[in-house]
C-alpha cells in the first residue's frame, strides 16, 4: 500500500529527527546521553606587557582542569595538548588555567590564571575565551645600607599565612605571595617583631622601602619600631594588571595560529603554532605518520589539533628550511612547536597560509 505525501514527508521528518537527537547523545549502558561540546582557547589581540622583565609564559604549558558539577575531572594537563573540542555530558562545568602551581611563596614565580563556569547543552557547541591575568601578589623590599649596619645579625622575613621567605640584603627579586595579609618581620636576637603588616590583593606589586630612622621618632605614613621605618614607596607601587596573557600579541610581535588566519595580506610575520600534519590537498590533510609530501605541512594551535580547518598550511621553500621541517625525513617534529617568518595568504590548499618563509625557530 503506498503511504500518501504527507505520510512520506512525516516519515522524513522522524528520521531526520532522530538522527539528530542520536547525534547529540551518548549510548552508554543503553542509555541516551545528551551531550554538547565545549571549545576552549584563549581570548586574541592580548598582549603581555611587562615592567620587571618577568619571563612570558608559553600558554601552550598552562595546566588546564575541567571539571563537572560534581567536581569529577573531565581533563587536567597541559592547554597545549587537551583536544580541540571536548565531548561532555549536559551540565554545568568549571574551566581553570594556571601557569603553573604555586603552593607556597616563592621568588620570582609570578602566577597566571582564569576561572569560568560554563553550561553545556545537549547539541550546542559552547567557546569559551580565556582571558589571563596574575592571580597572585608580590612584594620588594629596598633595604637602606644603614640597616646591616645597625643590625648586623637581624634578618628581615615575609611571611603570611601560606608560609615565609628570609628576605636577604641584597636580594633584588619580587617575592610573591598567594593574596592577602603579608607581614614585613625583623628577626633579631632571638625574638621576631612584625614591622609591618599589608593586604595585597591579586594582581598587586609592592614596593617598600626599609630604612634605619635618624631621628628614632615615627613618620606620617611609616611604621616605626626601634628607629626602623618602613614606608610605601608610591612612586613604584603597580598593579600587575597590565600582566596580562592572551593568545597571542599584537601587530608587529609574534601572532598565533588562530591570529593569523585573520591577518591574510601581512607580509614578513613571525607566527608560532604546532606541526600536527602534512600531505595537503585542496580537501583533506594527514595528521599521522608516515608523511609523502616533503613541500608543505599543517600548523596547529595546539599539539593535539586534527582538524584541517583549525590550521594553517604552510608552503615550504626548497632549501635548509624545508630538509629541516618536511615530515618525510623528520617524522619525529610531528607535534613539535615551531615559528616561521614569512606572508600570510588568504589561501593554500582551501585554508588560509603562509607563504615565502625566510626564517624558522624549532622549539
């Protein structure tokens, strides 16, 4: 018997439906699963600027957590190798990334981080942009030269509540500390004496001056204890907001991968990303080994990328450059972190590209 159009149309639907419904579950132990997918990066056009000549942080080493509702881990490693889209049950879910762990004080540590909480819904593709910024405080001390002098075996110490640091004289580094109260502490025969007692919150540099008074009396603005005032120097107080990383930096220093494929037309550029393939064509590309195209491969985001259009390809000029970085005779770079100097074009092999490379650094 032949169903009518209506009957036939009705039919279309429910498969259609169907097939969508199971596309965006799960079957686990005979269940649905609903399911989304959260793609995670960090935010573009952020740069770091510095003041102190702190090391930048390679945000590809960030340690990245995933966590559900229920504070099960879904990933905790490295941003630079998580996948590029992460399959997750519906539900709400908390995304931290630090630099690296800071347990205790520590001298020139600078800590930075994010933290989202994110929904996920069934069939939905959730981006989250992570915007990075110093998550920890830290304090310098300038001792005047009259204070060795006046207490030869007095020691000054920085402590809160997460632990202490022994604050030599000459000790020029800034000493960070989780936010908070931070003590300035004289160790001197024996005894201790807080001098001084501040509350820095994150993303805060501080700058004190420790000095042996010459009169012995107190100052506006100081604290005083047995001729030693320590004062705020204001004219080196920051805060480290302008400590900021992003995914990359702006024009005229080294883009990203996910930069770069919005800056067709720029000409002798620096960008940095991930070798995670080769052998293009206009519709596909390898991202596992063995390799036959020694003329081009695929640059990535990030190490564990396998997406083609998350890329950018890469045409590489015959010569040293191109013995050094073709996948045939080096199978082993695969994964490996490289910049290239060269003209970005809009397209090469169906995605955006670079071009004319003149330099290269393999990390």
């Amino acid at each position: 018997m032949k169903k009518s159009l209506s009957e036939r149309l009705h039919l279309a639907f429910s498969v259609l439906l169907l097939a969508a419904i199971f596309q965006s579950c799960n079957i686990i132990g005979g269940q649905l699963i609903p399911e989304g997918e959260l793609r995670i990066a960090f935010a573009r056009g952020q740069e770091l600027l510095t003041r102190s000549g702190l090391e930048i942080p390679d945000t590809s080493d960030f340690i990245l957590s995933v966590k559900d509702s229920k504070g099960n881990v879904v990933y905790d490693g490295p941003y630079g190798a998580s996948p590029e889209a992460l399959k997750l049950k519906a539900g709400s879910y908390t995304v931290r990334v630090i630099s690296e762990e800071f347990p205790k004080p520590a001298f020139s540590l600078p800590q930075f981080g994010d933290e989202q909480c994110v929904v996920v819904s069934a069939g939905d593709v959730v981006n989250i942009k992570l915007v990075c910024r110093q998550i920890n405080a830290g304090i310098r001390l300038k001792i005047d030269s009259d204070f060795l002098t006046k207490y030869p075996d007095g020691s000054l110490i920085l402590k809160s509540s997460f632990g202490r640091l022994l604050y030599g004289y000459a000790e020029k580094r800034i000493a960070y500390f989780q936010p908070g109260n931070i003590s300035l502490v004289l160790a001197n025969g024996g005894s201790d004496e807080v001098l001084l007692t501040k509350t820095l919150l994150a993303q805060e540099i501080l700058e004190l001056k420790v000095k042996v008074s010459s009169t012995g009396g107190s100052s506006t603005g100081s604290s005083q204890t047995d001729g030693i005032s320590v004062s705020v120097d204001t004219a080196r107080v920051w805060l480290s907001d302008e400590y900021v990383i992003g995914g990359g930096s702006s024009s005229g220093g080294i883009l990203s991968v996910a930069e770069a494929v919005d800056r067709a037309g720029d000409e002798d550029v620096w960008v940095c990303g991930y070798i995670v393939g080769g052998d293009l064509t206009s519709s596909s590309a390898s991202f596992s080994k063995p390799f036959s195209s020694r003329t081009n491969i695929l640059l990535g985001p990030r190490s564990s990328t396998n997406e083609k259009s998350s890329c950018l390809s890469v045409q590489l000029p015959s010569g040293e450059l191109r013995e050094a970085l073709n996948l045939v005779d080096n199978p082993e770079i695969l994964g490996r972190k490289v910049c290239l100097r060269g003209d970005i074009v809009e397209a090469y092999y169906g995605i955006p590209g670079i071009k004319n490379i003149s330099e290269y650094e393999l990390q």
